[in-house]
C-alpha cells in the first residue's frame, strides 16, 4: 500500500533593513548567498539573486516570505509589507 506524500511546503519570514550602501554587496561576484535569521530563529541561506529585485534607490526594507518546497527548493520570495 502506498501513503500518499504530505504537501510539506514551508514558510520562512524575514524582516530586512538595509542601507543602499550595504546592498551593493549582493551585486558582488564573491557573495553568491546571504545567510540570513528568519523570524523562528533559523539561519537560511538565500541566494543573493533572490533579493536583488527588492533594492531600491533607499535600500531594502520590509517584511517577506519565502516559500520552499520539501527539498528546500525556493518556489516563491516575495514581499509582504
């Protein structure tokens, strides 16, 4: 008998406030990833092209989520506020 597989999607909140200045190292060819806290206290690591379509002219700043299937595939990075 086979047991049907869960829909094991997670979600992972973070609260950014960066400077303009600070996010010029996402662009860096050396900083490939950005180990960032979510709210739950886990440290993820993000690539840093998942963030770049958020800078803007002031920085980056909000509250977003991002969501991730069962082998921790990103399926979405999106801002909430």
């Amino acid at each position: 008998m086979t047991v049907p597989r869960r829909n094991s999607t997670q979600y992972y909140y973070f609260s950014i406030n960066a400077s303009y200045i600070e996010c010029e190292t996402l662009y860096s060819p050396h900083h490939s990833d950005v180990v960032m806290t979510a709210e739950n206290g886990l440290k993820i690591q993000v690539p840093a092209v998942r963030l770049r379509p958020f800078v803007t002219p002031e920085g980056l700043s909000g509250r977003f989520r991002m969501t991730v299937d069962q082998n921790n595939k990103i399926l979405a990075f999106e801002r909430l506020r």
